[in-house]
C-alpha cells in the first residue's frame, strides 16, 4: 500500500478539558494526515489501557506525555521505511510492538492514535475518502447509512449522578435519512429543554457528552420526560421516535446488589425492573442494563426481552474479541457497542464488528465522553455500523460527527440502514 515516511505526535485536549493524543503520519510521497483519539468516563475492566503520565502535580495525573513519546520515539523509528500493504499489515506491527495484551506498554491511545492518522494518510494517497479504505478491513460493501441514537437526557459518571441510568437516547425509527433524522432530534431537544426550564428552572447546560441533566426525582421521570419531550415535538413515541437507554449498571453495582432510587435489587430484579421499563416507555434498546461480569444475569436478561428491544454490550464486550465470542456462545447479548479505542486498533475492532455480525447481531458504532473535533467515527459507523452513537446535538466534538455524516450523505445517497432489533427487523 504505502511507505511510512514519518510520524509525529502532540498531546491535546479532549472535549472535557483532559489531555489525548493526536497522531500525524506522513507517507513517502509526502501525503500527511492525522487523527485524535477520544478518551472515555465510564470504561469497562476488560478495556485496553490508556497510558497517563500519572504525574500528580500535572492534569492531576491525566497527561498523555508518555503516550506522545512513545509515538515520537518508539513507533517512529520502528515504522519509518516500512511498507505495509493493507491496514491490517501496519496494526499487526503496532500489536507486535507493544507485545502487551492490554496495549500497557506503548499506551492504547498511542498505537490507536497511529492505526487512524495511517488509515486516514493511506486513504489519501489511494484517492478514497476514509470510509472507503475503513469498510476494506470488513466488508467494502456500503449499502446505507448508520441511524443515529443521540443523547437526549444523561446521569450517572456523564452528569454527576442525580440519577442512576446515565444516557437516554433518542432514535427516529421512520426517518430515512440523516438530514431527516437530524431536523426530528432537534425539535425533541429543544422541547425538553423548554420542559426543562419551566419544570426545573434550569437553563440550556449539558454533560458530558451533550445531555440536558436536571434534578430529576428518579430514572422513571427522566424517561418521562424524554416521552413528553417527543409528544411536545409533534412526534408519536414508539412510531416516530423511541427511546434508547445506557444503563451503565456497573457503575451502580456493588456487593452483589444493584442501588437503584434506594433499593439494593439482585440480578433477577433488577431484569424485572428492566422489563417494567420496557413496558412502561417506548424503549427500543438496552445497554449495559447489568453488571459487566454479571454473566448469568446478562443470559436471563436477553431470554427475556429478546425480539422486544436490543440487549446491547459495552462494559461487558469491550470490543473484545474473547468476550463477544463467549457472549455469543452464552447466548449473554445481541447487538454489539463497538468503541475502537477499547481494543486499540482498526484490525481489532473490525474482527469485533465481524465476529458480531456472523452472530447476525447489528453493530452500534460509538464515540466516547471525552471526544475531539475529528469526525473519523462518521466513516467508521458508515463503513462498519447498523447505528452511530455520539451525544447530543450540542457541543462541536458531537456536532463534527453529524456534519460528517451529512456530507457522506450527500456524496453517496444513501439512506439510512433500518431500525434493527437483533438479527430481525423490527416491523416498525
């Protein structure tokens, strides 16, 4: 394919403030491109490591400078010459060279950060735009675009905890484009944010990753809330638009109880409070609505609400390979959240995604809490994913993905993939 002539790296600033990395990769021939990596609140144990400085008395212990150095130093001079023939080629040498199963040694956000700014550098050189070269690791078949879920309300680690449930996410089921599916999220938005300034008294201030985070009585308001925002949109709930929810349970998980609004609840009732929210609101997915090694749980919930709505895996997955295969075999889950900075390499994700789709489980392609303004996730959802997953529609870090999108959109004419649940269309 190309010739890695340099690479180059700079610690930056993500969107909440905390340092990443950005990559710069210049080929032979003089192609240069780079790519930033996001960094993550809520991450799962089995997640590939992040390499900090650790250093106290700078970015308390956040700094990315051993990351950046170890691009600069390390991966720069072991690449510089080198020839690699495919993506895949040049992610088998960053694993090589790290030698870790966990990217602990040169930093996951370090050897991602290379795999994107190549990939993007490659594509260049090729003449493709970057989903073109990514859908080549998977399948170069495009055949539509991923529809959005976009943050509507947040809790949990995104928003200080004043309630459980961290994410609830808005989806329009009968949009075919994005442009469409865009227009119906904003007025939603903006008619909770009204809700949210006569009920509250709060202004228009946002979490982490975009959502509205008012004082909310108990998860059931927040969802509420979201259904009377949609109505108030001129939107039926469950038809036009539904709901999608990012439990992120772990994090409320301890001592082999669920806390939740006051009650210690074991697997099996916290599965029912789980089926009590299905039928009580127009909720179309489930992620992480159980611990992440809460296995026997995760096996009885997806027995339960399989065919009613997506039981969808992030902390428990980590776009592990090893843990989607034994997710499968268990029968644990049915729809995969694939966040490449997880695993630590495009050729990693796309064995994750593809393990996924054999299982006929669609792929939620999703950004991170603390994002940059580079839009690659856009390519990446279109060329790998069923759905993309962003935030909000505030903040420049969400919005440099939609816009990417909508320019993807107007390039291809393609239309959005179907709303999906499990391997079976959804009728809706």
């Amino acid at each position: 394919m190309t010739t890695i002539e340099q690479l180059t790296a700079l610690e930056i600033l993500d969107s909440r403030g905390r340092p990443t990395v950005r990559c710069t990769c210049r080929l032979a021939g003089g192609v240069t491109a780079s790519a930033s990596v996001p960094s993550g609140a809520s991450t799962g144990s089995a997640e590939a490591l992040e390499l900090r400085d650790g250093d106290p008395a700078r970015y308390r212990g956040l700094g990315c400078r051993k990351a950046v150095a170890n691009i600069n130093t390390t991966l720069h001079a072991a690449l510089r010459g080198r020839r690699f023939e495919t993506l895949a080629a040049l992610d088998e040498a960053l694993i090589e060279l790290d030698g870790t199963p966990n990217k602990a040694r040169l930093g996951a956000n370090a050897l991602l950060a290379v795999s994107l700014a190549f990939a993007r550098a490659s594509a260049c050189a090729r003449g493709l735009p970057l989903y073109a070269a990514l859908a080549e690791l998977r399948n170069p078949k495009i055949d539509g675009l991923p529809r959005p879920m976009i943050n509507l309300f947040s809790g949990g680690k995104h928003a200080g905890g004043q309630v459980e449930v961290q994410d609830v996410q808005i989806m329009a089921l009968r949009a075919d484009t994005v442009d469409e599916a865009l227009r119906m999220t904003f007025e939603v938005f903006y008619a909770a944010a009204d809700l949210c300034a006569r009920e509250f008294g709060m202004r228009l201030l946002t979490a982490d990753e975009g959502g509205l985070a008012p004082a909310f009585a108990d998860v059931e308001a927040m969802f509420a809330t979201a259904v009377r925002a949609i109505e108030l949109a001129g939107l039926r709930p469950g038809v036009e638009m539904a709901l999608t929810v990012d439990v992120a349970a772990s994090h409320f998980y301890r001592d082999g109880a669920y806390h939740l609004g006051g009650r210690a609840l074991s697997g099996a009732a916290m599965i029912e409070q789980l089926q009590a929210w299905l039928r009580d609101y127009p909720i179309v997915s489930i992620e992480d609505g159980l611990a992440e090694e809460d296995w026997a749980s995760w096996r009885a919930l997806r027995a339960a609400v399989s065919g009613k709505a997506l039981v969808l895996g992030d902390d428990l997955l980590c776009t592990s390979p090893v843990r989607i295969m034994r997710a499968i075999a268990e029968e644990a889950a049915d729809a995969l959240l694939l966040k490449v900075n997880q695993i630590g390499t495009l050729a990693e994700a796309a064995r994750a995604a593809a393990l996924a789709r054999a299982a006929g489980w669609p792929v939620v392609v999703s950004a991170r809490s603390g994002e940059t303004e580079d839009d690659w996730l856009a390519d990446l959802a279109t060329a790998w994913g069923d759905y993309i997953k962003v935030g909000a529609i505030t903040q420049s870090e969400r919005l440099a993905k939609y816009n990417r999108l909508l320019a993807i959109e107007a390039e291809t004419g393609l239309s959005l993939r179907p709303f999906v649940k499990g391997s079976q269309l959804s009728g809706i």
